[in-house]
C-alpha cells in the first residue's frame, strides 16, 4: 500500500446500544528509510563501490525490508560507471492486490575514486599499461597551455564575477514578467 492509503472498517467505530458503530478508517503514513527510497512499487537504493569494484567486478550484499539478505555480483569484464542504474526484478514492493507480484529492486552505483597520489609515481607507467590508451593530442606552437587548478563555486571573488555579468544597466537582471489582467 503507498503514502495516505485509507483502510476503511465499516461498522467497526465506537459501538454503543441504540446507536449505529462509525467507520474505523486508518490512513497510513509511510516512514522514510535510511536505505531505501520508494517509487511507486519500486525501492530504489545507493551503492558505493570502490573503482576497483567498478573496473574488476564484486559481490555485494543487500540486507532486503523483510530481513532477508541478497547477494548481487557483477558479471566478469562489465564496468560499472559513476551513476549507473542496475535493477533486480521482484525485489521491490508487492503490488497491491496482488501480494505474489513485486516491483523491482534499483540500485544507483556510486564508484569511489582514489585520492589524490594514491598511488606512487613509479608504479602509475604500470597502472596506465593496463587501461585504455589516453587520447593523443597534437600540440602545435599557435596553442596555449594552461594550469588546471581546482574550483569551488563558493568563493567570494566566483559570486563576485557572475553578479556582474547578470546586471545590466537598469540593475540587476529579472526573470520575464507576465502581464495580468
């Protein structure tokens, strides 16, 4: 059942002589879970995987709402990207009024990158051996290069520059206007 179903039992309200029972209605008032999000009759979760675990494949374990455990396993060769969306079918909700039938189980795969100089520098020749191969780009002497630096939107001098860009010269800019009547 979802999010403000009523449940109705007719009669069953306070029962005295001489009077007719009210109805009992419960209205239900769905919980949210530190795992599993619903949509619909489909639970939808998040799963942190190690780049390792992206690129070479896992075994992971899922602890289900009725306390059972699943076991879902990568198959051998498949990479798993940032933000990929996998499903197990019948893991999710049952359907209303139809207790055997379930929605599926979807799991959103975040891949955990490694920190900065994680690995030494003598042994990244090695690591680069076994990826695919880099881009090759043609430098010419009419190119610039530049310094890649970090950025962060919350600095003060960022805001500072995109406020000016949005003023013109009657103020700051405004969203369309409509005319009402």
């Amino acid at each position: 059942m979802k999010d403000g179903q009523k449940i109705l039992f007719h009669g069953e309200g306070d029962q005295e002589p001489e009077l007719e029972p009210g109805d009992v209605i419960i209205v239900l008032d769905q919980k949210d879970h530190s795992v599993f999000q619903r949509r619909g009759h489909d639970l939808i979760m998040k799963m942190k995987i190690q780049l390792s675990e992206a690129l070479c494949g896992f075994k992971k374990t899922i602890k289900t709402l009725d306390e059972r455990v699943l076991v879902i396993t990568s198959k051998s060769g498949e990479v798993i990207k940032h933000g990929d969306l996998k499903c197990v079918r019948n893991e999710g909700l049952p359907i209303y009024k139809a207790p055997m039938e379930k929605g599926m189980l979807i799991i959103q795969f975040l891949v955990i990158f490694p920190e900065n100089h994680w690995l030494s520098q003598e042994k990244l020749p090695q690591l680069e051996a076994l990826l695919p191969p880099r881009q090759k780009v043609r430098i010419t002497d009419d190119m610039d290069q530049v310094e890649l630096k970090d950025f962060n939107p919350n600095e003060q001098n960022w805001r500072q520059h995109r406020e000016a860009y949005e003023e013109d010269d009657d103020g700051p800019r405004t969203g369309v206007q409509c005319q009402t009547a």
